[in-house]
C-alpha cells in the first residue's frame, strides 16, 4: 500500500513541476510581449508626434504658399526650405525642376542632381560622394524634386518619406500655379498692349480720313450755294450723301474703337427729351420724305421736363434706329415712342423705335446687335457697327437694348432707362452776323482744305491768310494783326500744339480756334491746355464754322 502512495506522489510532483515551469515559461514570453507593446507603443507616438510636427509643417507650408508675393515667390520656398531643413536637421535641402529651375539651401550644389526617383540615395551619387554627406533621401512628384541630404546617419521612415513626397506635391502644384499665373500676366499685358496699338492705329487711321473728307463735303457744301442746273444738283446730292455716309461710318469705327478699348466717358447735363426726340426726327424727315414714309413723334406717361443724361450719345442712338428704320422700310412709316412713369424719386422712360417694313427673322434676331453680321438667306439683309455701338451706348447709359418684329409686321427697337428728373436747362439763341469784316489767320498744311477754308471765309466777307505750318503761323501773327486765327493740330515743320504754347507765352490776345479731326477727349484737352479757346472737328461745316467764328470774331 505504502508503494501505491509512492507512485501516485511521484507523478503529482512531476505534474506539479511541469506546470510551475511552464507557467514560468509563459511568464517570461508574457513579460518579453509586453516589453515588445511597450516599445511599439513608444514608436507609434514619436510616429504620431512626428506625423503632427509634419502636418504643422505642410499646413504652414501651405499657408504661406498661397500668401506669398506673386513676384517673389520663391522667396517664400526658400523660407519653407530653412524651416524644413531645422524640423528635419538636415544639411542641405535642394529643389529642383524639370524646367531647368533650382533652389538649395544653405549651400549651392552645382554637381549633377540624383536621377528622378523617390527613395533612399544611393552612397556613390555624387550630391552625397563628393561632399562627404552620409545619407540622402528623394520625393519625385511630377515636375518637382525634393531631396535631402545629412551628415550623420539617421533613422528614415515611412513617414518622413511621406512627408517629402506631401511637399514635393505642394511644390509642384505652386510652381505649375504660379507659371500658370505668370504666362496669363503675360498675356494681359499683351492684350493690352495690342488694344492700345489697335487703338492709336484706328485714331490714326481715322484722322487721315477725316481730314481728306473735309476737302470732299467743304467743296459739296461750297458747291451747293453756286448756280448749278437740275442734273449738277443731283450729283451734287448723291456726293453729299455718300460723303455723309462715309463719314459716319469713320465716326461709328472710332467710337466702336472707344467703348471697346474702356476710352469712353458720359457727359450727363439736364436734357428736354421731348424737345431731343422732335429735334432728331427733323434730321431724319428729308430721307423719310423722299421715299415717302411717315414719320412721328408719340409721348405718353409723366415725362418731366428735363432729366439728367448725355444727350450726344442718347441722340446718337435715335439717330441710329430711325435711320435703319427708314432704309428698310418702303411703305407706311416710322414712330418713335417716349413712355414714362415714377419710380421713386427716378423716372423710367422707355424709347422706342417702331416702322412697317418687312420684319426680322427669329434666328437673325439673336445675331443682331454683332458687328458686321449677314443674314443667311438670300435677302441680303445684314448689319453695319451701328446697331452694335448702338448696343454699348445703351449699355453705359444703363440700359439695354431690345428688338421685337415679325416677319412682315415690322419691328420694334426699344430700351429703358432710369433716369434723374432736373430743371429744364435755358437754350441759349446765337445769331448769326450777316457777314464779317475781319482778319482771319488760317494755318493748314493740306491744300484742299485751305481751299476749302479761304471760299468759306471770304464769301462771308472775311480777309484770309494762308500759311501751311506752326512756324509760319508764329511768324505771321508776330508780325502782323490778327482778329482771329483758325491753328490746324497736325503740321510739319511744328504743329498747332506747339504754335499755340509759343504764341501765348509772347503775349498773344488773339483767339484761337483748333482745326482738328481727331474727336478724343485726350485732343480736346491738349487743346485746351496748349491756349487755344474752342476746338472745330473736321470735317468743318459751313454752318458751324460761321457760328464759331460770329462768337469769337
């Protein structure tokens, strides 16, 4: 029995061993895991500290890329390298474009840069061999590579590759940005530059077109008060009108030339638009009677008795429509229509040009108001620069202009404006002289319109000096009297600027009248400063030029 005992014991101390060994076993490997979590949990916060000291980084990285100075931007990649090259402690930090661009810091490296691939450097590149750098990693994004190089070995991981490659992205994109950026100054300032050439050429263009039409429509007007037979008086007409034509369609370039380039300003003074629109039918009722059409003026509404608006280029615009009207229209007539009510302290005033001729087209509608713009059918129909400035005016008048028709019910061309009642402005009455005895200076270089000048003046009783430039002029008015002194602008030798600022600064009293066919407000300045007293654009009128002179002879 004792035996029995003997061997069970035995076997229990045997068991009892194994299990205190295993368990002691399992303890150690238990305690080596939890060393092992330790360290782990260790790594993964120096990895979440680093990854939040990075997202710092790349936030302030961004912040200051998109704050920078547009002409200095890499400046501010240069700061962001020495910040880089402090969180990282790092030796040297370069960035470099396919483009042919670089930027290191804080020493220039001119060597050969690594091949463009992301990752660890290998030890015999040169950026790291011959400047006995240790270690070198590299971010390639599509146009950018970021590489950094240390001095001592160190411990690179996931993260910080992460990092390079956030950075070499950030990079890439600013640089794309800011060339983007750069080629579209560019090419604003190309097209500015381009619109101000366009612009001086059809200044220029337009002047030596004028000046030639003063010598065609002075001698028609000179022409039309001599003995002419019936078939004289008709070429006479149809020279005129062509005359007439042409030269609207130099002033209709150079204002389309105007409102497109931004050179175009309002004079807004207190207008009688009623007495405006019975005024503007009066020039259109002649070409309205020769082909028989009606034509009326229909108000209705509380019209004030005035408003404040640029009557120039509001009558411009009536001009425009009632003139269209009545090419195209062969039988009953043409309406202008002025309806008005309150708003506030403002009034609306709706114009509108109505006729009876064929009718627009839905689809030509659309195309309308586009310069130079041809109906596609058969019917040869098709617009000029007029409906278009018309367009502009209205549109800086603070409108928009409008087109109903039907085919075969005519059309209706209409615009509304908010505008600002005032007092009706006093019209002033200048009469005429019957004829005037005075001196007259005249300075003009281009023969037809000396010619045209002298017949003018002197069939009013005038005495006419001629010379041809701003010298001349000097010279003349220094040494002889003068009543009155007509300065052409442009001239050889010196110009009426220039004669007119010599003239004064002698002491000259003598009024002094511009002849001139540029219409800028830049010109009439210059006028205006050089001592001049009014301004006469070309081509001169018979009508205006004697008014002129009867006010300051």
């Amino acid at each position: 029995m004792s035996d029995l005992w003997q061997k069970r014991y035995q076997r229990e101390r045997r068991a009892r061993e194994q299990a205190e060994a295993l368990l002691e076993s399992k303890s150690l490997e238990l305690y080596e895991l939890n060393r092992q979590l330790e360290a782990t949990n260790l790594l993964q916060a120096g990895e979440i500290k680093w990854r939040q000291r990075a997202d710092a980084c790349l936030l302030g990285v961004c912040r200051d890329l998109l704050s920078c100075n547009v002409s200095a931007p890499f400046d501010t990649i240069r700061d962001t390298q020495a910040r880089l090259g402090a969180l990282l402690s790092a030796a040297w930090i370069g960035l470099e474009w396919g483009r042919g661009r670089s930027l290191c810091w804080p020493l220039v490296y001119n060597g050969p840069w690594p091949k463009r691939q992301s990752g660890r450097l290998a030890k015999e590149e040169p950026l790291l061999s011959e400047r006995d750098h240790s270690v070198g990693y590299q971010a390639v994004a599509t146009g950018v590579s970021l590489v950094v190089v240390f001095n001592e070995e160190v411990e690179w991981r996931a993260p910080h590759q992460d990092m390079l490659r956030d950075l070499a992205l950030l990079f890439d994109a600013f640089y794309n940005n800011w060339l983007a950026f750069t080629q579209l100054k560019l090419a604003e300032q190309e097209t500015h530059r381009m619109s101000n050439l366009r612009s001086r050429f059809l200044a220029m263009v337009t002047h030596e077109l004028r000046t030639p039409m003063n010598g065609v429509l002075g001698c028609a007007d000179l022409l039309a008060s001599s003995s002419l037979d019936a078939e004289q008086r008709q070429l006479l007409k149809v020279l005129t009108q062509s005359g007439h034509s042409l030269l609207a369609l130099i002033n209709d370039v150079l204002d389309y030339n105007k409102i497109d380039s931004d050179q175009f300003c309002l004079n807004d003074k207190p207008t009688d638009l009623h007495q405006l629109c019975r005024d503007t039918l009066e020039v259109v009722r002649p070409m309205a009677s020769d082909k028989g059409l009606s034509l009326s003026c229909d108000v209705s509404g509380d019209l004030p008795e005035a408003v404040r608006v640029d009557p120039s280029r509001y009558k411009q615009v009536l001009l425009n429509l009632l003139g269209n009207a009545v090419n195209h229209t062969e039988q009953g007539g043409v309406t202008l229509t002025l309806a008005s009510r309150r708003i506030g302290e403002m009034v609306e005033v709706v114009t509108g040009v109505e006729d009876s001729g064929p009718g627009i087209g839905k689809a030509f509608q659309q195309r309308l108001f586009e310069p130079f713009t041809q109906e596609s059918d058969a019917s040869g129909k098709g617009t000029g620069l007029g409906l278009s400035i018309s367009q502009k005016l209205v549109r800086r008048l603070g409108g928009e202009l409008q087109v109903a028709s039907e085919l075969g019910q005519g059309t209706r061309f209409y615009f509304a404006l908010e505008l600002t009642p005032c007092v009706r402005p006093e019209v002033s009455q200048i009469r005429l002289k019957a004829s005037k005895n005075g001196h007259i200076l005249v300075a003009e270089d281009t023969k037809a319109n000396q010619l045209v000048v002298r017949l003018m003046l002197e069939k009013e009783g005038c005495q006419v000096t001629i010379v041809e430039n701003g010298r001349q002029a000097l010279e003349q008015a220094s040494d002889h009297p003068y009543d009155l002194i007509l300065m052409d602008c442009s001239m050889p030798v010196m110009d009426g600027y220039s004669a007119t600022e010599a003239l004064r600064s002698k002491g000259c009293t003598t009024p002094i009248l511009a002849l001139t066919a540029t219409t800028t407000a830049e010109a009439h300045k210059m006028c205006m400063e050089a001592g001049m007293n009014a301004v006469l654009h070309k081509p001169i009128h018979r009508a205006s030029l004697m008014q002129a002179i009867d006010q300051w002879l």
